[in-house]
C-alpha cells in the first residue's frame, strides 16, 4: 500500500501530466492535430486519479470516435483526411530537415510526424469498422451516430427518446 506521500506525489504528476496533455489537446482543436483523441488522452489520464475525469473521457473518446466514423461513411472526407494525414507526415519530415524553417528540430517535427500518424491510424481504423459491418450486414458505426442524432432531434418535451 502506497503511503501519504507517495500518494500525493502520483496525484499530482499526474494532474500535471493530464492538464499538459488536455492543454496540447485543446490547442489542436483549432490547430492541426487529432484534437479530440488528444483531449481524450489527456481525460484518460485524469481519470487515473479523478472518478469526474471518467465521464468526460468517454465523451471525448465517443466524440472523436464518431469524428473519424462520420469521415470514413464519405469518400471525399475519407481521402480528403488520408492526404491531410499525409501531408502533415511529409511536412513533420520536412520540419526536421530543412533548418531554416522556424522552430526546425526534431521535436517540431516529431509532433507533426506523429499527430499525422494519429490521423491516419484513425481512419483506418474507422475504415476497417466500416467495412466489417457492411460485410457483417450490420449498420455502419456512421448509420448508427446518424440514428442516434435522428431519435434525439425527435425527441421532445412530450415524446422520449429512443434507445440509448
């Protein structure tokens, strides 16, 4: 069993760490980057120490999930996000080399190269989902958001909503 101390030291690295990693996150959301897995990232590790970090991590996992959903249901968001992700490989690539570019490091870099990893692993991913449950017969993880928002926007002060 952890003592006092040690305790409080775990909390607050990682508060520190979850707050720095939110903060890239939010950053991201209006800058280039995987905003929302970034903010769920850094939910997920509050939610380490903190029981309200956990309702707000699977929020932000679920709103990133049907983010890369949404994109994978149409062609063009799908190529369209594939070239984003590529581009910024190419560009990460190309900050680390050309050194008279601002900020030029490895680091800079780096964040681009992996943030356009990111990208691409999600669509990827959202891709294969989709694809599985075509084959499978089964809705989209797509059709299945687009039915979620249709029974919440029929559902009003008189009639519940429908399913979860």
């Amino acid at each position: 069993m952890l003592n006092t101390g040690t305790r409080l030291l775990r909390r607050l690295v990682v508060t520190m760490l979850g707050v720095a990693i939110l903060g890239v996150g939010i950053a991201m959301l209006v800058l280039p980057g995987p905003g929302f897995l970034v903010v769920a990232l850094g939910f997920f590790v509050l939610s380490l120490e903190y029981e309200w970090a956990r309702s707000r991590f699977e929020r932000a996992r679920q709103k990133a999930a049907d983010l890369a959903d949404q994109a994978a249901a149409k062609p063009l968001y799908s190529a369209f996000t594939i070239l984003f992700g590529l581009g910024m490989v190419a560009a990460g690539i190309v900050w680390i080399v050309v050194d008279t570019l601002p900020a030029s490091s490895p680091w800079s870099g780096g964040s681009i190269i992996f943030s356009g990893l990111v990208v691409l692993s999600t669509m990827v991913v959202s891709l294969w989902q989709a694809r599985q449950a075509r084959e499978a017969g089964q809705p989209t993880p797509a059709e299945l958001i687009e039915r979620r928002e249709e029974s919440r926007q029929g559902a009003g002060p008189d009639r519940p909503a429908a399913g979860p």
